[in-house]
C-alpha cells in the first residue's frame, strides 16, 4: 500500500476564495432630487391610464427624434415575449403618450365604451383597475412616447384591427419630461 500523505490546500477555493472587495462610494443621492422632480412633474400632469387602438397613435414625435424600428434580429426575443406572456394592461408594459387635456377629454368614454367619462371618472376608473377607452376619428392622434416596437409585434401577431390596442397612460401636451426623451 501507498503512502498517503494528508492533502493540505494552500489556496481557498469556492466561497472562501472570494476576496472582499471594497464597496464603492456611491453618491446615492446624486439623482434622488432629478428623479423625485421627474416623478412629481408626472403625477402632476398624468390624465390617466386608457385603452388606446393603434388608429389613435401616432409615433412621430412632434420635434423629429423618433427612434427607428428595430431589426428582425433585434425584436426577436420582444415578439417571443409577447406571443408568451407580455399583456397589455401588466403595468410594467404599459405604453406613455401626450395629448392636449381638452382633446383628452372630448375623446374619453367609459370602460365599455357607451357613455363620456370625466377626468375625475377616469380616475375613479384607474383607481378599480378599470380603463376608460380613448375613442376618436382616425385624424386625432395620442403622441406615443413608447411602445412603438411593441405595437409593430402586436399587429403582426393579431390579425384582427380591434385586437391592436394598448393600455397607455396619458399626460398631457407640453409636458417635457426627461423620463420620456
């Protein structure tokens, strides 16, 4: 039989090798008044969150900047995602848009679509997950702020026109966020 000499390990391994490292000073708040600002300049001028067909959108941008369409390759895994689980009214894929507040309010029904609604009915709605519908002819158009690629897959996706709508949530014109440019 062989000799066995007890194996003795120098260097850590696994857990145990990871060396502390030193945390960065991070200023954290550095943004924390930029952002509190932006997020108050939202609920400021915020209408409400409503159903939106894509007749009713327009993803020009009144200054010119709009992003381009991405590539095929590029929009891959958004139209993967949405053939399998991004829904519409999932706040966290809900689409921005701006428009003029009496526009907004000509425009507005009920959540079924019969009857006007008031801002403050909106509210009301928004507040029972409820969402009011945005209904105007096809030459009154929200100035979407997002969703531009989302919209593309949707209408690839969904043959039928009453299928292409969106929850967006709408601010009133004029408002220059940084959170939206």
């Amino acid at each position: 039989m062989a000799p066995t000499t007890p194996v003795s390990n120098k260097k850590a391994r696994g857990l145990a090798a990871l060396k502390n490292k030193e945390p960065l000073p991070i200023d954290t708040e550095e943004f924390a008044e930029e952002f509190r600002s932006i997020e108050k300049d939202l609920n400021d001028n915020l209408l409400g969150h409503v159903k939106v067909n894509v007749k009713n959108m327009t993803f020009k941008w009144s200054d010119g900047e709009n992003r381009t369409i991405a590539d095929e390759a590029r929009s891959a895994s958004l139209r993967d995602n949405m053939r399998h689980g991004v829904f519409r009214s999932d706040p966290m894929h809900r689409m921005s848009g701006i428009v003029d507040a009496a526009i907004f309010r000509k425009h507005v029904q009920d959540p079924k679509g019969k009857k006007p609604a008031s801002l403050e009915q909106v509210k009301d709605f928004n507040k029972n997950v409820e969402f009011p519908i945005f209904t105007a002819n096809v030459n009154v158009k929200i100035e979407m702020q997002s969703g531009q690629h989302r919209m593309k897959i949707l209408q690839e996706l969904r043959t039928d026109s009453e299928d292409h709508w969106w929850i967006v949530s709408i601010y009133k014109n004029g408002m220059k966020s940084k959170m939206f440019r």
